[in-house]
C-alpha cells in the first residue's frame, strides 16, 4: 500500500494506542479467497468458500476479520482494524497481546501474498501485496525477537 494509505491506518489509530506505543508497521490485507471471491462465476464459488473457512476459524478464537482491513503492530501489541478506502479505520476489531501471536508466513501467490498468522493457537488466513507483507513479517520477526 501506499505512504498515504499507511500514514491514513496511523492517524486512525492513534486513540487505540497507549500513551507509550507507537506503530512499528501496517499492513492491509483481505480474508484469504476474497479477491477471487470478487471475480465472481466459479472462480468466485471457490473464492468465497476459501474466505467462508478463513473467516470461521479465525472467529472460533475470537479474531475478526474484514475485507479490507489492516493489521497494526506495536512493539507490544497487534491491533486489527476494519478500513476503508485510503486507509480510513472503520472500527477496531481486535487489540492482541504479542505473546498471543505466533509465526507469520508469507508466500507468494500469482502477483499478491498468501499470508497466515497463529493467533491464540489458530492459522488466521489472509492475503495482501507480497512486498508490503514481507516488510511486515520481517519487522514483525524483529519486534518478536525484541520482547524476549
């Protein structure tokens, strides 16, 4: 995404965030199946059965999740927020503590990311452009490797 787009999810932010935080790194993504959901025919059948699976596991942890939103990371917390277009934060969805978040793992897929991230014990499924997502996971690795 772009500067804009990012400094946009930032600024819509700011009344979640602690006195002490700040954001280490956004990144928009989508329930992993909802562009090819969008395309519609068979391939969106699919596409949307894909986002239907996602979208269950993850709430049977309590993690919610939108199309389009954007993961926010601090150093001692991930924020999820539903947004709009330019980046505008909607609503808060979820606040996770680091300890609560496990590996992510970001693998390309035709010209976007396939993106997964162990929250409480499950494999949230998601998808976004493959250099955004790989610039979170690395900095996502490095606020991890921090904490301990």
């Amino acid at each position: 995404m772009s500067d804009k787009t990012d400094t946009a999810v930032e600024n819509g932010v700011a009344s979640f965030l602690h006195p002490d935080e700040r954001v280490n790194a956004v990144l928009i993504a989508s329930v992993r199946g909802h562009q090819q959901a969008m395309v519609g025919g068979v391939a969106g059948i699919i596409g949307g059965g894909r986002a239907g699976k996602a979208r269950q596991a993850a709430e049977s942890v309590g993690v919610n999740l939108t199309s389009p939103m954007a993961f926010v990371l601090t150093h001692g917390r991930l924020i999820t927020v539903q947004t709009g277009g330019g980046g505008k934060v909607i609503r808060l969805l979820n606040e996770f503590v680091l300890s609560e978040v496990g590996a992510m793992t970001v693998s390309r897929v035709g010209l976007g990311a396939s993106v997964t991230m162990r929250i409480r014990g499950v494999d949230v499924k998601l998808e976004s452009r493959v250099g955004a997502a790989r610039a979170f996971a690395e900095e996502f690795d490095r606020v991890k490797a921090d904490q301990y």
